[in-house]
C-alpha cells in the first residue's frame, strides 16, 4: 500500500508540490503533534524481531495540492511495540501512518516468509472506512488485521486482508478526541492525493 501512495504521489509530483523529509525520531517526539500510534507487534507473525525496519515509521500528509512524506528512521521500539509520533506541520493535515515492509512468517502461504507493513488512516482527512467495522475511535485498540466482516463472515474479515501477520493491535492516542481510524479505506482513496 505504502508502495502505492509514493507511486502515487511521484505521478502527481508534476502537477503538485511534493516533498520528501527525514525527520530524527527523538526530534519527532519533542515536536507539537497529533500524539501518537502504538503499534503492537508481539502477537504478530513477525519473522525477525530485530530487523531493523521495525524501527522505521512513515508519516503522510496533505494540503492543498501539496503532498508531504515524513519518514522517521531509528524510532525506539519497547520490545515489539512502536510508538509512532506524529508531529503538526502548517498546512498539511495527516493522513497516515506506516510501518516500513517488515518480515512475516506464514505456513500456509506457498512460502515461509511474507514481507508486509501496517497503514492506519485518519478518516477526518481521508473520508470513511471501507465498512462501518473498521471505523475505530481514539484511545481504543483494535487489530489491524481485521476486515470488513462482508468479505469473510466467518472470519471476521481475516483471511483476505492481511490475515498471514497474525494479530497488531493499534492504539491511537491522539490530542483530539474527535479524530477516528480505519486500516481499510473506500475504493478510490488509495493515494494521498485522491
């Protein structure tokens, strides 16, 4: 998905402002900003808990026709939790957060080892959860690998959307109460410029 958006906003780069920052992640977490989003990991698949892409996240903005990709390398994981802090940049709203491409073991997939990230979206700049399910609030955990239960009832959704990674749980704590999240977006939201 992250793949997708950058590809996304590279073709938008002639028609709009893009711009690419590598913001230090003890920087990031000094800076007046959203809050945060605790990522959970231990109850995952994840192959290598060492693998250095855990200490990445990505950070994704808009504003008026200009676009913003913030990526903070070396964040401080405890154990196989990351704290993603997401700081204010004037003009820009946020609209997700990711990790980088992380290892996931899968016995049934045809092959041992998955690569995949975990993207959350803040509905108030995207618009609406694919399904009304995926629609979480601030200060609540939900797991990033359920769906929408239409596409596999008996499953709660797993099965189709990333199912092999196991259970993340995702924490948003965020300054206002009145922002909501979804790991599924409508059809036709799939980049930051849409």
């Amino acid at each position: 998905m992250r793949m997708f958006i950058l590809a996304a906003m590279l073709f938008l780069q002639g028609c709009s402002d893009t711009k690419d920052i590598t913001l230090p992640f003890e920087e990031a977490i000094t800076m007046p900003g959203y809050g945060y989003i605790q990522i959970d990991l231990s109850h995952s698949t994840l192959a290598d808990q060492d693998d250095s892409r855990l200490r990445d996240y990505h950070l994704f903005y808009v504003g008026d026709g200009k676009y913003l990709s913030v990526t903070v390398p070396d964040a401080i994981p405890r154990g196989r939790v990351i704290y993603a802090y997401a700081p204010f940049y004037k003009d820009f709203e946020l609209y997700s957060i990711s990790t980088g491409y992380m290892n996931f073991k899968c016995e049934r997939c045809g092959r041992d080892i998955i690569s995949g990230s975990v993207e959350v979206y803040l509905t108030n700049t995207t618009g609406p959860a694919w399904c009304e399910e995926t629609n979480y609030t601030n200060n609540k955990s939900f797991n990033y690998t359920d769906g929408c239960k239409r596409e596999a009832p008996q499953n709660n959704g797993k099965g189709i959307h990333n199912a092999f990674m196991g259970d993340i749980y995702l924490t948003p704590k965020v300054n206002d109460i009145h922002y909501s999240f979804t790991n599924r977006q409508r059809p036709g939201h799939q980049s930051a410029g849409s």
